[in-house]
C-alpha cells in the first residue's frame, strides 16, 4: 500500500471547480494585491475566528514579525518562547535583535509549561509567545494570568492550531495577539504561502495593516519601516473557498485521530489532548524509541513518517551565542529525541489506517 503523507492533491480535487472559479474571478479582475479576496477572506477569518480584525500577511513567520514590530519589539528585549517547535518561533525573535529566552515543555502537550515561565521573567521580558504543537494549543488561560500579573504581552503562536479551541474559544483570539500560518501543509492551507495576525485591539490593528504595506499611512507616505507582507488575492481567493469546508475537514482529522488511537495498542505513547482543548491535529505525534530503525521498516512498508522536530532549538547551530547546552531543557530533548508523525489528513481511509497501525503494533 502506498500511502499520501498530507494528500495535497486531493485537497485541491476535492473542491476544484469552486477554487478555479475563485482564481479565474481575480485574475480577470487583475485585482492581484490587497483586492477584493483579501477583504472578503478577511471578513470571514473575522467570523470564524471570533476577532475583531483579521489581518492577513505573506506567511506565518511574517505574521510573528509584525506582531513583535507592532508591538515594538527592541533590540535586547526578552521574549519566552518554547524550544520544541519550528524556527520560526525564535527566528523572528533574534531577527528584531531581541532575545528568545525559552522554558522547557509539558511531557503530555509538547507546549510550554506555564510553571516554569515565572523563573524566566526578568526586568528585559516584553513578552511571552506560547507556540500550538501538532494542533493544540498551549494553556493560554495559567499563560494569560501570568502575563496579567508581570505587565506582558502575549503572542500565540498558533500556526498549527488555527481552528482549535481553549475553553470554548478560538485559537487566535485568546492573547494580546494571534498568528496563523496557511502554509500547503497546515490543516488550512493555501497554495503557496500564507499567514495571519489577529487581534481586539484596534491601535494595534492599524499599525499592522500599515506594517504589511511598508509603513504606508496612505499611498506613499510613511509612519513606519514595514515590510512588503501582504498576502497574494489569489491565494486569498483559494483560502475563502476552502474556509467554507474547514469545519468539515476538522471532523475527519478528529475521526483520523480517534481511528489511529483507537487501533494503536496501549504500549505505544501516543498524544494527549487536554480536556480544556480541542485538537486540529495538524500533527499525529507518536514518541517511540530507536526511532530512524522504525522510519526505514514503515518505508519499506510505504508508511511514509516524518519528524517535528529532530532538535530542540536551544541547540541549534544558530543559537549557539545564547549559549545553550544539552541538559538545559530535559523533556523538550527528549520529546526530541522520540517524536514521530504518521499520515494525518483528512482523506485517510480507515483502510489505510489499519494498515499503518497494524504494522506498527507488530514493529513496537
């Protein structure tokens, strides 16, 4: 059996004639930057999501950027993050001068351990930017407090868990502001790249909308340095269109993942969703051990597996000046060190399930 990682494809297939239509409209507009797609798209996130302003961008790295530069983010100021997660998370920090300081994770939800970020806080942190792992997020409620409490903002870095739900609530709209990814292979995923910022606060919206188009207050004129952020109308146009059927989409990945928990035997760690949560399960993480010894024999299979994240980003080649070391940050390495994803999209067949889990079992 050959089986698709995140069937792409079918995503497209699946909705076809409604994307096409959607494309054709704005390239007979010629409407190809902030046009009517990006407005209408954005109107939507706004009703899904639960926020005031939805303000969409040209990735998910670029929304963390504009929200740390509307926030005004300084060189030597301090952001807690997580060091289990993309790049992007401390990236975008480093890259605005600022220094990510990073607190170790939860062993259950991969995300950061609210009891550890007061020992963090000192007179330089600014912010804390909790990071969604694999489709939930983090306990933005003991992280809100906590922020409350120290005078700081907070960045939800919700690139994997746009859709999922903290207490009834949307991610995105449950901290100072929201960030979201629309990458191919997100649970929403566009045809290229693709991000948003979110937020309540409507200073903070104006200085986003102007961040993303270079600073401009009004054509040609200037407050700010921004960047050239925007997100392309098509792939606006492409988004609204599979807006529509998202809802959908999160209900089969629950059944996906339901069906792969349900059939994995009880030996095998498999993830936790908090009861406060619910899941997009952009990720379906298992932790085993002697873990590239498993990759080859589900290759081998035509399983394919993929790992998110090999090495925690304290020890990265390009953090190297903050100094980090092995032993700094136990469960985030060894989450590290064990973690690895099955096929997780909405197209796997219970079929296809069986055969990944059975031959699993076996290998376990």
């Amino acid at each position: 059996m050959n089986i698709d990682f995140a069937n792409l494809g079918l995503a497209y297939e699946e909705h076809k004639l409604a994307i096409d239509k959607a494309m054709s409209k704005v390239i007979k507009d010629s409407s190809f930057i902030m046009g009517p797609a990006v407005a209408d798209f954005e109107k939507n996130l706004n009703s899904f999501v639960g926020t005031k302003h939805s303000l969409t961008c040209s990735s998910g790295t670029d929304a963390l950027l504009l929200a740390m530069m509307a926030l005004n983010i300084q060189p030597g100021d301090e952001i807690i993050t997580s060091p289990f997660t993309f790049i992007a998370s401390g990236e975008t920090i480093a890259f605005l001068k600022a220094k990510p300081i990073f607190v170790d994770i939860e062993e259950n939800s991969f995300t950061i351990d609210p009891a550890k970020i007061e020992k963090a806080i000192t007179e330089k942190t600014k912010a804390i930017m909790p990071v969604s792992l694999f489709g939930q997020v983090a306990d933005m409620n003991a992280i809100n407090t906590i922020a409350k409490k120290h005078n700081l903002y907070v960045i939800e870095d919700a690139a994997q868990s746009f859709g999922a739900t903290h207490h009834g609530k949307r991610s995105c709209n449950l901290s100072t502001i929201g960030c979201t990814s629309f990458f191919p292979a997100k649970p929403l995923g566009c045809f290229g790249d693709g991000g948003a910022v979110f937020t309540n606060d409507d200073d903070l919206a104006e200085k986003i909308n102007s961040l993303r188009l270079h600073g401009q207050t009004k054509r040609y004129y200037h407050k700010y340095i921004g960047m050239g952020g925007r997100l392309d109308a098509l792939q606006a146009a492409i988004l609204n269109e599979k807006l529509k059927y998202y809802c959908n989409d999160i209900i089969r990945r629950q059944y996906v993942a339901e069906t792969y928990s349900r059939n994995l035997k009880s030996s095998i760690i498999k993830p936790k969703i908090t009861p406060e949560n619910t899941s997009v399960w952009a990720q379906y993480s298992i932790r085993v051990k002697d873990r590239e010894q498993v990759q080859e024999k589900l290759k081998s299979l035509g399983i394919p597996t993929a790992v998110h994240y090999p090495m925690p980003l304290h020890l990265q080649e390009c953090f190297q000046y903050l100094e980090g070391k092995k032993g700094d940050f136990p469960i985030a390495e060894q989450i590290s060190n064990e973690i690895m994803s099955l096929p997780m999209n909405p197209y796997l067949t219970e079929k296809q399930i069986y055969y990944i889990t059975e031959h699993l079992n076996t290998i376990l």
